[in-house]
C-alpha cells in the first residue's frame, strides 16, 4: 500500500549504510541462488545478442572512443575486444538487452540485468574483485534498480513520460560500482546526486522499431551513467548530499509527490527484490508472453488449416503490443510466424525483413485482432499480472481456445534452477558450443568460490 506523501523519514542514509556495506554483507541463501540465476541468465542473453546489431553498432562506438586503451580498460562482454572502463560498460549492456530474452521487474518496470551485471563486471575485471563479491554488488544492484521506481511511483513517472526503465538500471548500475569501487558510506550520497542529475528516459521508446534506442534507454544508458556517477566520486567530485531526503531534492520535488520514498529502505536487507524479478521463458517482450505460450499450445491443433481469425484479448496496454513495429514486441506478427512455423525461434522473433516481406505472414497478420480485457486487469493493489486469453477460428467453423493466467518465469511462478540453467544452455551452445555453454554454467554456480570474477569474461569471450 502507497504511503502517505507526507511522509519525511529519512532514507539516504540507510540506503548510503547498506550499498557501502554491500560487500560485507552476507545474503540469504535464496539471494544467493537467485542473484546466481540472473547474472547466468544475463550472460546468456549477452552472448545469444552480441551479433546482432543493437551490439554491432554498440561495440563499433565504444571501440571508436577508447578501444585498445590500456589504462582503465575492461573488456566487452561477449568478445575479447577492450575499451575505456564506461565505454566497455555500455556496449555490453546494449549487447544483453540486444533482443527481448532478459530478465525483467514488471512491478517496476525495469530490466536490470544488462546495466547491472555489465557494470559489476566491468568493475571487477578491473579492480580484481572475487566472485562472491560481485555477487555481493550485483544482489545490491537489483535490490536498488527494483526500489527506485517504486519509491518515484510508478504512476508518476508514466504520467511524466518517463521511462521507468532508464531510471532503475542507472541507480542500479551506480549502487554494483559504488560497492565494488569500495567507496565509504559518506561518499554514497554524491554518487546518488549525479545519478539524479543524469535520471532520464521517455516511453517513446514504444515507437523504436530495430531495437536500437530500446536497448540505448533499458540497458546502456543507464550503464553508462550509473558508472559514470561512482567513477566520479571515486575521482573526488561532490555534489549534494541529501538529494533523496532534502525538500528541494530530486526526490521531494512536485513531479514525485505521491511517491513512497520510504519503499527505498523498507526492510533493507531483510527482504528482497530479487523474488519479484522475472525470468523471460520466450525471446519475445513480458505482456506477449502468455498470448505466445497460448499460441504454441495451440499450434498443433491448426497446423496445415486455414485460419479465419485470431482474437487475442490481454490486460494493460494492449495497444502497444497490436501495433508496435518492433517483431518480438508485435503480437499480430508472432502469432502469425508461430501459426505458420509451428514453433517460434530466436531469429523469427526478432525479423524486420520478414515481419515487412513475408506475404504469408502479412496475410495472417491482418486476421489477427488484439483486445484489452478488462477482466484480466488486476484490482487496485494487487500485484500486476500478465495473463492472455487466444481464441482461433478455422475455416471449416472449429473454435479453438487457451487461457494463460500467467507463464513460468513470472514472479508468481518462477522457474527452477533447472529451467533457467535450460534455457542459458539453448541460448549459448549455438555461439559457444555445448561443451563450452556448460562450462559457464558450471563456473557460474561456483561464482562464490572463484578468487577472480573476470573468469566469467573469458568464458563467454568469442571462441
């Protein structure tokens, strides 16, 4: 429940105390699994993304400005090409949210993965950090990318325009740093300070159509800028100290008025955000996912029939997903390719040329209808679902149905260590082999003990 506005308990400094604790800090056991489980399935995703060309052109950018550099330098996840330290940071970042198969926060709207797990590693390869203390950094991340915008208010900062998801992965991103950089806990609120001067984002975001802005605001923005606020306070500048508590702060201005600050300490270090972080189980956005597993379920029933129509009815905003020129993002075109295909790959998922070019995809797409239901939205402080109900009419009259109340993966239903080990296997072996895909698994799980974490790097590195 919303707290009152009016609430002024100070949060900066128990936020400042736990982000310079981090790496002193012992998780719980589930954190630590969970905290394991997304930095494999981030990696994952980094190296299933690295050729396509949000990454391309990422990579070529961050090569321009420092690449070959010697001092402050750290590699670009993915390959064994180096850069400058925060230009290495944000092409990698752009590599992990490349395509739609990340992990994501829908209560906060934010992937924090690629900012966060870039960063950290980024930082460690260069300051020599240990696994369990990039692990120490990374849960921090995650814990503040999914508190930020819920203390803002989510409301808020949809009524403003701005992109919940540029905002979380930047503080997140900042928090990984600061911790691993090592900075005391009077020099956590000036990292704070230059984050709230870089907090950006615009949800026209929903009008990219190649990925490339998307994966600029969801991951390298705010890996760019939340490296760069702890780098700068790690190299002496000082801004103001009390931005989340001052009433003239970023945090008490009018914009957020309404918001809860206080969710930014509520149980710090008791209970987490981790467990409300998603798990992608498809290459495609969260809100198409239960429509995508409904239509798979039913793609045997239709192979080889002609389909009439196709009525897809979800809640939240339907819209989006009905027009959006993006293909993972666009449910007209993947329930029209899985349809066709029986099945849905990685490369279908993510194909301009044949969302635009392929004639018997354009003709099923005009048969497909997206509707908003009402029934499936959740009531007022509920948590958000995502859910979709898929209705097909053949040609000879039959009428097949799939409801989804929710896919696996969602916070309601997570999946196993099993599954998202599964799914990291399938999304690596094709860029590295199994053999080699098992490995980063295997090295994954024994983060903990790994006296080096850029081992994680050279692992994932091209072959």
């Amino acid at each position: 429940m919303t707290k009152p506005a009016q609430d002024a308990r100070p949060v900066g400094d128990a936020l400042a105390a736990y982000v310079a604790g981090a790496l002193h800090s012992r998780p719980s056991a589930s954190d630590r699994e969970l905290g394991l489980l997304h930095i494999l399935d981030t990696l994952a995703s980094i190296v299933a993304c690295r050729d396509l060309e949000p990454a391309v052109l990422a990579r070529g950018y961050a090569l321009s400005l420092s690449g070959g550099t010697s001092r402050y330098a750290a590699t670009i996840l993915g390959t064994d090409e180096r850069a400058g330290i925060v230009d290495a940071a944000f092409a990698s970042a752009m590599t992990g949210h490349g395509a739609e198969i990340n992990d994501f926060i829908p209560s906060a709207f934010v992937q924090p993965g690629p900012a966060v797990l870039s960063v950290g590693l980024a930082v460690a390869e260069v300051k020599g950090a240990t696994g369990a203390e990039l692990l120490s950094a990374v849960i921090a991340g995650y814990e503040v990318a999914g508190r930020m915008p819920k203390a803002l208010g989510v409301d808020n900062l949809r009524r403003a325009g701005i992109a919940n998801h540029g905002i979380g992965p930047q503080f997140g991103a900042a928090v990984t740093a600061a911790a691993l950089l090592r900075l005391p806990q009077d020099k956590i609120a000036d990292v704070f300070s230059f984050c709230a001067q870089q907090a950006s984002g615009s949800w026209q975001w929903l009008l990219d159509v190649e990925h490339i802005e998307k994966a600029f605001v969801f991951a390298g923005m705010g890996a760019r800028d939340g490296l760069h606020a702890a780098l700068m306070v790690a190299a002496g500048f000082r801004g103001v100290r009390d931005c989340l508590d001052n009433p003239g702060g970023w945090m008490r201005g009018p914009l957020f008025s309404g918001g809860d600050r206080a969710y930014l300490i509520e149980d710090l270090g008791r209970r987490s955000e981790l467990p409300h972080t998603a798990f992608k189980r498809y290459p495609v956005g969260g809100p198409t996912q239960p429509a995508v597993e409904a239509l798979l379920d039913l793609a045997s029933d239709v192979a080889g029939a002609d389909v009439a129509s196709v009525l897809i009815e979800m809640p939240g905003r339907w819209q989006a997903f009905r027009d959006a020129a993006m293909p993972a993002l666009n449910l007209r075109y993947l329930a029209a390719i899985i349809l066709l295909d029986g099945r849905l790959d990685f490369v279908g998922a993510q194909s301009l040329q044949r969302m635009a070019q392929d004639p018997a995809a354009r003709a099923l797409m005009d048969k497909v209808e997206i509707r908003h239901d009402p029934a499936q939205e959740a009531q007022p402080g509920e948590p958000r679902t995502e859910s979709a109900r898929v209705a097909i009419v053949l040609a000879d009259g039959r009428r097949l149905e799939r409801y989804v109340p929710h896919v696996l993966g969602f916070p309601s239903h997570p999946m196993s260590a099993a599954d998202v080990e599964a799914k990291a296997a399938d999304l690596m072996a094709p860029a590295l082999g199994a053999a080699r895909a098992q490995s980063v698994i295997d090295a994954v799980r024994g983060l903990e003990a790994l006296p080096d974490a850029s081992a994680l790097i050279r692992l994932i590195a091209r072959p």
